[in-house]
C-alpha cells in the first residue's frame, strides 16, 4: 500500500462514525432530526485535475457538476453549495461558468473561503443535498440476480479530453461541462438496489460496486452503449468523467429513466468482475485510480 | 476595490438565496424542514495561513478548531466535518492532530476527498452544525443600548505566534492550538443580540459588527481583557486569531458565561467604531484583513 492509500486507510479508520461513508468515494449520509443529508467535498487542482490553461469558466462548471454527480448517484436533491476558492487566473470566467451551473442546477452558493497561496491554484466545493428517499442508495446494495443498467452512452468524455488536448474542432463538451444526473437519480433511488457515478471509468466503478457489495458483477461489454467507433469501445469502458449512473434492480424491475442493461450480479466468483465471460482478476488498467 | 475584493463582491452577489451570508465571514444558515444547519467552509494554505516547517498536528488542530469557532458564534451544536486534503508533509503528524481535535470536540469526520498537487499544499474543511436556537445569532443585530462583551482575555494567540516565530521558550498553545468557544456559543445564542468569532482581531471584527448592525460601538480599551503587558494593549485588540466571542446583550441582561463588559452600542455616529472615546476612522490597521 503506498502511503497516500495508507492515509487515507487511516482517514477512513477516523472516520468511525456510522454516517462516514465518503473519503474519496461516496457521499456521506447524516440524519439530522427527521432529514437525511447528504454532503460531498471535492478538490480540484491546477495541473492535476485541470490543466493552466483550461476555460476557468469550465473548471468551475466541473467542479459544481461532479460534487452534484455524488448528490445525483444518493438520489438526493441539492439544497446549496460552499466554495472553498484560491485566487489565480481567469477570475472573471470562473465567476461567469459558476453563475451559469448554479443557475443550470438551480442551486445556490451558500458560502464559502477565499484565500490567497499557489500556484498551483487549488479549488473546493462542499455541495449540501436532502435524501430523496431512504434508505439512501448505496453502492454496497447489489444481490446475486439483480441487474446491472448504466445511463446515458461512455466515452463522450474521452472524445472530449481529445479534442481539448489535441485542439481539434471535435466537441470538448462532455469533459469540460459533464451533467449530472440529478432527476435520473432522484427517480431512480425508491428502485435500485444500488447505484454510484461512473466518474473514474465504467470497469473499476463496477468493479468497486462488486467490492463492496460482496457480489461478482457480469457485464455484457458489446451490449454497453459507448459514443465511439467500435475498436475504441474497450478506451470508453475504462475511461472515466462520464458522470453517467450505474445501478442494480432487482430481476424485473425496469427503471423510470432512459438506461441500458449490460449485466448482472451474481454470487461472490472467484473475482468481482467478469467482462463477457472473462473474468478480471486485477483493477490496474480498469480505470483512473486516484 | 482590488481585483480580490472584486471577485468576492461578484460571488456574494452571486450568493443571492437568503441562506447566504457567509463568503469570507460568517457562516451559511440554511433552514431544511424543521432542522436549520449552519455550514462553514475554511480554507487553510501552506506559507500563507502555517509555516511550511509548523506541525501538521498543530495544521490539523487550527483547521478544525476555526471551522468550530465559526459554528460557536452561531450557537450551533457541531455534526460533523469533511476534510479536503491535499498530500504534502507530515501526513501522520496530521493524522494524530486531526484525530484529537476530533476526540476533543467529540465530532465526527463524515467523509471529504484527497488529492495531489502542490506545493504549497490547500486544505480545506467544511463544518456542519445544528443551530441550537433560533433566530440564529448574527453580527448584525446590535441596537444602540445594547452592552458589548468579550470572553476570555485578547493576546495569548500573539504572543503565541511570537514564540514560535522567534524560537523562544514561550507558550505557543494558545496561536497553535485555538479554542472553539462552543458550550459558550450555545448557553449566549439565546441571549444575545449579535454575535461572532474574534478571528482578525477585536477593533477589526467590532467595526465588522458595527458596520453590519449600523451602529457605533464605544469600545473602553483599558477594560478588554488582555493577556499581555500593558504597553502592548493596543497590539492585542489588533492581533487575531483569539477565537474568543464578542457579543452584545440588551442593556440589563447579564452573560450566562464567564465574559467581560468592554463596550456599548449607541446610534450611529460619523464613525462605526469609538475607542475610549477617540473616533476610528478608518478600519485600515485594525486588524488582519484577508
């Protein structure tokens, strides 16, 4: 174990109270009198997860849209936002791509921090939402014969990195702007039996889904809708910042929204994760692990 | 106005629900059914806010204790925290400090993100607490006749920043470790007029409180509570970081706490602040602006 897995073993050992289900996956959950919250943070920092000379404007598009992701993957209804904001470049894009998510999403901005420090210019976003229904959807949920369904079509996003990275005329659209599915998992969450985001590639979230819900996962690849050219469909599989949902139903349950079957569950295998029969016996490659 | 300043005039106009009042400040209040929360969310930067060589456990320590602070002058009952880390230095010396001042406070660590980047290295931390009465306390609710108060004794944290910057055999406690004066907080929220954290010094934050009351305060300099030499009174009504609660109560109410009478609040004069009589005109110099 390296030593940032080792700290943050040792975060999630602090964190022993029943509502600490986050650090770097989920959201965390918190009953407060007859309301269930659900709250996430997220960092995103210059050079690691957006480059210098990103649109600021997209940078804090993304950074409200993934916090609202995790709302979106509780089925939880977003009731406001905390920035945690450094000065650095593109002051006046930032405030104008933070104006139109939060207008987009119709959530307001609460409060927050502004300091000075960096480069690299370092951001936070604490996003507060109510939970839809309870229990709130988790990704340790999933039983042997349930379903396997994921929304929307991967790899959007990839074609976007690319053609932001290569200055191409391709659409940057889906990476730089990602939506989250807030009214999908809003519907969806009285059904499922688990759901998350698909934010680090569509293999190791499965995988992870697998893990924690003690079941093996068996995904028909050819049958996930991906938005490439079919010798690229295994890139789309591992490529994360989708934001799409994946989720379980329980055999014969159909969802509400627009989703697509690619699998199953299945009783705990010898590994968590089959893709077309084959059995992945290691997540190194799967996805972005971070 | 500078550029900075700018930028957060932009996002409090931005801020436009009711719940907003934070953004550098006070604390976001936002009512969800029956329940009203109270959110805060700090940021802390190496070389800016610590030394890049102080003790992670004393970072950890100040990170969580000044979210609190915030929480206290609210009246808020703390529920729990989430952490933005940021690797760097000290990860297990951050740990033990983080898991103390969670034990102290008896608060949870309810989830939040790591990443990489820096230096220098960005934490942030959100603080979520319950308010314990209603209206929740805020810096603009002092009316002229209202008495103004303080607790504790002004300076500790000085002249702790003193020894550590100069090496000395000096207690540094009081700057490395500040208190978050909750059960305080909690017994004067229903009590006081207004209320907030001396966090950039008393002349600093009072003339915050005036100007957000639209009120004078008549400050009696030589009755502060200071923990210092006489002739270095002035430098602790200017020094910060104290973390004590200044308030003011209806003339005849008396302060359930341990606190000292400093002041009182009168009609607005040509100035927000009196001290010993002398007019202060300008805010510049009063204490830490940031």
């Amino acid at each position: 174990m390296s030593g940032e897995a080792a700290f943050i073993e040792s975060l999630r050992a602090l964190a022993h109270h029943p509502a600490a289900r986050s650090l770097d996956d989920d959201a965390a959950v918190l009953e407060v009198g007859a309301e269930t919250l659900v709250l996430t943070h997220d960092m995103l920092v210059e050079g690691v997860h957006y480059l210098p000379a990103q649109s600021r404007a997209d940078v804090a598009w993304k950074l409200v849209a993934t916090n609202l992701s995790d709302l979106a993957a509780k089925g939880a209804e977003p009731l406001g936002v905390l920035l945690g904001y450094m000065f650095g470049e593109g002051e006046e894009d930032f405030l104008s791509g933070l104006a139109e998510v939060l207008d987009h999403y119709g959530v307001p901005l609460l409060g927050g921090d502004t300091v000075s420090g960096g480069p690299p210019q370092a951001l936070g976003l604490t996003a507060i939402g109510r939970a839809t229904h309870c229990p709130v959807p988790s990704r340790s949920g999933a039983r042997p014969g349930d379903t396997l369904w994921v929304t929307g079509a991967l790899g959007q996003a990839m074609l976007g990195f690319e053609a932001l990275r290569d200055g191409t005329a391709g659409d940057t659209g889906a990476y730089v702007r990602p939506m989250a599915r807030l009214a999908e998992g809003q519907a969806l969450a009285p059904l499922v039996s688990a759901m998350m985001d698909v934010s680090d590639g569509l293999l190791l979230d499965a995988w992870r889904m697998a893990e924690a819900s003690a079941v093996s996962l068996a995904i028909d690849g050819a049958g996930v809708p991906v938005a490439v050219a079919e010798p690229r469909r295994l890139d789309a599989l591992r490529w994360g910042d989708d934001y799409e949902l994946l989720f379980t139903l329980p055999d014969g349950v159909e969802p509400p929204v627009a989703a697509t079957r690619i699998g199953r569950a299945e009783p705990r295998g010898f590994v968590p994760l089959f893709l077309d029969g084959a059995p992945i016996a290691n997540r190194a490659g799967l996805g972005w692990e971070h």
